[in-house]
C-alpha cells in the first residue's frame, strides 16, 4: 500500500513539473486577451445574425481560458447583446474545449499533433453546432434587450468612454491571470494531475487497448464519462495524456478532451432552461457527432503519419531545461496556494 502511495505521490510530482512552466506561460497570454481582447469587444463582433456572427464566435472561444461553467454568463450576455442563437452556441462550445493555457499544456503533455488538432476539432465541432442551430430554430425569439457591459481593466459599466495606460492594463492582465484565473482553476487542475497520478500508479501499461481496443466503443465510453463530468480544458489534459499512456487510443483521448470541458450537467440544466430543448438536443448531439467524427480522424492521422503516440507523448517539454521546470513548478504552487487562500478569506469575509 505504501508503495502504491508513494509512485501515485511520484508520478504526480512528476506529471506537475512537466506541465507547470507552459501552465504559467497560458495563463500570461490568457491575462493579456482578458485585456485587450475583453467581452465587451467580443459582444459588439456578434451582433449580427447569420454565418459571420457563428464563424467568428467559433474563433473567438478558441483562445479564452473559461471552463463550461464559467462560460455560461458571458453565452446569456452575448444573447441578451443581440448574438444569434448560431453565434451563442458556437461560443458556448469552443470557448470551454480549449483556450491558451490548455493548448499550451496539450504540447507539453501529449504531442505537436494533438496541440493543433484539438483547437481545429474544437472550432468545427462549435461551427457545425452553431449552424445546425441556425437552420433548425425558430429566430423568432432573437434576443433584442441590450444590457450595459463594464470594462474589463477597472470594472466601469461606461466602457466606451473611457481609457487606461498600458502599464495599469498590464498590472490588470497579470492580477487577473495569476491571481483570478489561478484561483479559478487551482482546485480542478489539482484533481485532474492527482488523478492523472493514480492513473498511472494503478492502471497497468495497455489496459484501455486490450480491454477497450483503439475503436469506437473506447470513444464511446469517453463520451458517457466526459458528458456529464465537470472538469476543464486543462485539467483534463494530464488524465488524458496518462490515458493515452495506458493504451487509449489518441481519438478516445480527444473525445474525453472535447465532450468533457464542453459539457456537464449545470451547463446541460442551464442550455435546457435558458435557450430551450431543441438548442441543448443540438448541443448534445453535435458535440457528440463531432467528437466521434473527430477521434476516428486522429487515429486516421496518426496511423497515416506513421507516429507511435506512445513515443511522443510529452516529448515536446523535455526541449525545456530541468532546473526551469523546477522554478516553474515552485512559481507555480506558491501562486495556487496563494490564491487559494485568498479566495477562502474572501468567501469568510463574505459570509
């Protein structure tokens, strides 16, 4: 028992370092599109209806670092701005697949291949969605309300009126990623690394592929497991570079990368509630068509490339020396901790 213990605390540690210094390098380019690339800038993009308003909401969720819970109240501001129901649902999907920091640990973790297959998959699976919601619902209940929008450097509801030096927009970029953002995600990226080491420890070397085979039944279980669970765009990379590890084929692996950050059951309540059955019967059905689709394609690429997954998976960081991923993974707990903390004094406070 102790020796199980000690190789998940091992394979944990490790699994940590590996990750830290490209989670620290997501996070900065993730305080700086907080900045100058804020929600107020992206509500005024998607006010139009039709293809245009879809395709760019695709893009614009591609890079911005919320989870599928988190997403939810930027979705129903760009509603009630005016977005379609298409561009809504587009950003409700791409957003929480990927963002910077978990394309950043992808390379770190998986491969080259994955870091740009995710992201493309990710921004296909919001378009096919968001056009199916555009061809199939009614636009009779377009929303038409505009609320205000603050401004994302000081919290000002005038955010049109106003402006900020560039060296208080930099401080504010970094308070938010490595304060904000780091407290946002410190607990499920804890999860998802310790489980990523009891993974490791106690699944032995080819279980998926002899258990489960490189086919669709193992997408299929992916899918059952990531629908409902909640967890993040990047938490969810570690488990499923270990996976892969363990002999799950590298499209199983984007299955549970895709369906699990993009959906869980408060986002599936939420859709259901707030834009109707047939909108969440599309955001269903297209993340788990496209995901599908998608897992059976990567294999295809891999097999077609001719790359051993099981070769390079976590290569990609060892071009990184290991004295700076020992400094990023102090950086990094020390910021998590902090965080943390504070956010816990700030929810006594509030209570």
């Amino acid at each position: 028992m102790l020796e199980v213990l000690k190789e998940i605390v091992l394979a944990t540690i490790q699994i940590f370092n590996e990750a830290a210094i490209y989670i620290l390098f997501g996070f900065f380019i993730a305080g700086l599109l907080y900045i100058y690339y804020p929600k107020e800038k992206v509500v005024k993009s998607l006010g139009k209806k039709g293809f245009g308003s879809t395709f760019r909401a695709a893009v614009m969720g591609i890079p911005l670092p919320l989870c599928s819970c988190g997403v939810i109240p930027t979705a129903l501001s760009l509603r009630k701005q005016g977005a379609s129901r298409g561009a809504t649902l587009s950003f409700l999907i791409s957003t929480p697949e990927t963002g910077v920091d978990s394309i950043a640990i992808t390379y770190a973790l998986v491969d080259p291949i994955m870091t740009v297959f995710r992201p493309m998959a990710a921004f296909l699976t919001a378009m096919f969605a968001g056009i199916a919601e555009n061809i199939f619902v009614s636009s009779e209940d377009e929303a038409s309300d505009i609320d205000s929008h603050q401004c994302s450097t000081c919290g000002n509801s005038d955010a049109d009126n106003h402006t900020h030096s560039h060296k208080v927009k930099f401080k504010k970029a970094m308070e938010y990623a490595f304060v904000d953002l780091v407290g946002d995600i410190s607990k499920w990226l804890i999860i998802g690394i310790v489980l990523s080491g009891i993974i490791s420890a106690a699944i032995p070397k080819g279980f998926f592929e002899n258990y489960l085979g490189s086919g669709i039944l193992s997408m299929l279980v992916m899918l059952v497991v990531g629908i409902p669970l909640y967890i993040c765009a990047t938490a969810s990379t570690p488990i499923a570079a270990v996976l892969i590890l363990k002999g799950l084929s590298p499209g199983a692996a984007l299955v549970l990368l895709l369906a699990g950050p993009a959906t869980n059951m408060a986002t599936i309540l939420v859709i259901g509630k707030e834009m109707g059955k047939k909108t969440l019967a599309i955001y269903l059905s297209s993340i788990a068509f496209m995901s599908i689709f998608f897992g059976l394609l990567l294999n295809q690429v891999y097999s077609y490339l001719g790359v051993n997954v099981l070769a390079s998976v976590g290569k990609a960081s060892e071009v990184i020396p290991g004295i700076i991923k020992i400094v990023g993974s102090v950086i990094l707990a020390g910021l998590m901790a902090y965080s943390m903390s504070r956010r816990k004094r700030h929810c006594g406070k509030q209570e």
